[in-house]
C-alpha cells in the first residue's frame, strides 16, 4: 500500500482568480484585516446546503484498478462521478436546492476545457461546470485507490459550491482581498471543498473499500506538503474528517470558522 505524500492532489481554477493574472490588477483590494472583518455574505455563512440532512448509507459499484490500465483509471473515475452525483442529487434534494451533475473530461494529457490541468492531476472548471482529470503515470503505475478517489471527491465539492453559489461569492471576496488575506478565502473555499469529501465518504467509503482505514488515511493528509491554496494540512486532515464524523454538510460552514482552523 502506498501512502503519497501529496495526499490532497486536487485544486480548483475559478475564473482565473488564483493565477494571478493581469485582471487582479483592475479590480479594488482590501486590507486584510477589513476582509476579516467585513460580514460574511449570507451565501456562504447561511447557504442552504447546509441544511442537506444527516447522509445514509449508500452503495456504489466502484471497481479495483488494473495497474498500468488506462481504460481502468477511466472506468474507476466514472464509477466514482456516478456515485458522487447519485450522493449529492439527495443531499440537495434534502435542501430544497437544484442538482445538475457535472462534466466529467478525462484525459492522459495536460490540456482541458479550462487550461492546464495541474500537476497533480485534478481541477474544477466553474464556467464549463466540468471535473477535468488526468491520468498521471503514478496513478497508471502504482494505483493507491483512495488517493485517486479523492480527486473525484474533492472536485465535486467544488461543484457542489458552484450549485450553491458558494464559488460565486467566494470569488468577489478573493478579488476584494490581498496577501494573507487572499490565501484564507482560498483556504476557506479548499477547506469545504475537503469537508464536502468527507461528508460524501460518510456514506459511501464503504463501497469505495479504499485499501486503507480512516485513521491512517487523516495521518496521511495532515503530513502531506502544505499548499499556498489549499493551508496547511493539518487543517485540511480536520475539516475532511468534521465532515466524515458528522455525515453532514452543515459540518462545513469554514466561512465561519476560526482562522485557527482555515490558515
């Protein structure tokens, strides 16, 4: 069994707020401590998929992995979007909100409906509402399931943001911010994004039968390389297992939470 060192292998472009592009320039920034201190919008501190419900048991049809088989990688991946979206249509159900399922773009390569896919091998696309994957050589050579896994589960947190208009203002308050402050709205996003994750496995690791217990896979999380957008890993090891242990999203208010907890 390996345990990678970057366990937390997916991130998010959104609009191209975290390239630093040109357009950051234009737009009006704030000082840290006013972000901080400004009202959160009502979005993000009182959004309605949060009020989704306590999750149940679900089984899914996730397959092994064949190392060095591509068409297993892809097989794997969808079986996991399925899975994802059959969670994640009941949980909004449950809030009164809309579910759409995602795009799914798989690919050997580094290029996706929204540019390059990172290194590590996984990103949202808000505008196209697509889960863009790649398939790495480590994952081709040396499959550790649940790493894998969590590229899917942790995207589609981002795409449960999207639904819920989370993204949306998160974006405007990035665009408000600068320095440290810039990096806590980005942890903030990241953080839920893990929590959501945990939330989905709550009812669904089981099925996923990942080849490693809960404890061991957190201890793999919070010793993984800290990230300038997603924090540090200690942090994202905690909201991902607030969100598994209280098999709900109302678990993943990190809009709210202490800066203890999102830096």
């Amino acid at each position: 069994m390996r345990i990678p060192f970057l366990v937390v292998s997916a991130c998010m472009i959104t609009g191209l707020a975290l390239s630093g592009t040109a357009t950051a320039a234009t737009r009006p920034s704030a000082s840290p401590a006013k972000v901080e201190a400004a009202p959160m919008p009502a979005v993000l501190v009182k959004n309605k998929i949060y009020r989704s419900g306590t999750t149940s048991p679900q089984s899914c049809n996730i397959p092994e992995i064949r190392a060095g088989s591509t068409a297993s990688l892809k097989y794997f991946h969808k079986a996991m979007a399925n899975c994802a979206n059959r969670f994640w249509a009941t949980r909004f159900k449950s809030a009164g909100l809309r579910y759409t399922p995602p795009k799914i773009f798989i690919t050997t390569g580094s290029n996706s409906v929204c540019g390059k896919i990172t290194t590590n091998g996984a990103q949202y696309c808000p505008t196209q509402r697509t889960v863009a994957i790649r398939i790495m050589k480590r994952d081709l050579n040396d499959p550790f399931k649940m790493n894998i896994a969590h590229s899917v589960a942790h995207e589609w947190g981002h795409h449960v943001q999207q639904l819920a208009g989370i993204l949306d203002a998160q974006n405007v308050l990035y665009w408000r911010a600068r320095g440290t402050a810039r990096d806590i709205v980005s942890h903030r996003l990241e953080m839920q994004a893990e929590c959501f994750a945990g939330v989905f496995y709550s009812s669904t690791l089981e099925s996923i039968n990942p080849g490693i217990d809960w404890d061991t896979w957190l201890d793999a999380v919070s010793r993984a390389g800290e990230s300038k957008v997603h924090g540090k890993p200690r942090n994202l090891a905690y909201w991902q297992n607030r969100g598994y242990s209280g098999a709900s999203a109302s678990y993943c208010n990190t809009f709210a939470a202490p800066l203890t907890r999102v830096r």
